[in-house]
C-alpha cells in the first residue's frame, strides 16, 4: 500500500517534537511493515532540499502556499 501523510511539520527541518516526532514515527513504522511512505510537509526555507529519500520514506518539501492546495483531499 502507498501510504501519503501530509502535514506541515516532519523532522528534522520542523523541529524534534510534538506532531513532528508523531509523524516520523508513524512513518517509520509503516515504512517497516512493508508500506511505500511519501511525507509531503512544509519547506522552511530555499536551503531545504525539497525530495529527500531515508529509510523507504519519501520526503517532499513545499512551500507554503503550495501546501494549502492539499487540504481538500477526498478520503479513500
């Protein structure tokens, strides 16, 4: 299964707590049951790479206003 979480914060460019800590976990632990895992959250700045590939789990980094655009996904 593909399995897309997206929230404007995940580690380590958002911080090391909290809702981003959640979200690396549930990541990781997808990841390890055998899931694809693509995070789409938010880019800080310019200097942030914006596709970034660890541990199976594919991280996509938008801008901002980019990432509003996502709010209204349909449930499956």
């Amino acid at each position: 299964m593909h399995i897309v979480l997206i929230n404007q914060w995940y580690p380590p460019e958002s911080g090391s707590g909290g809702v981003a800590m959640h979200n690396h976990y549930f990541a990781n632990a997808c990841s390890q049951l055998g899931h694809r895992v693509t995070v789409i959250a938010k880019r800080p700045s310019r200097a942030v790479p914006v596709r970034r590939c660890s541990d199976g789990i594919t991280v996509l980094r938008v801008s901002t206003p980019n990432l509003y655009r996502y709010r209204r996904v349909p449930l499956v």
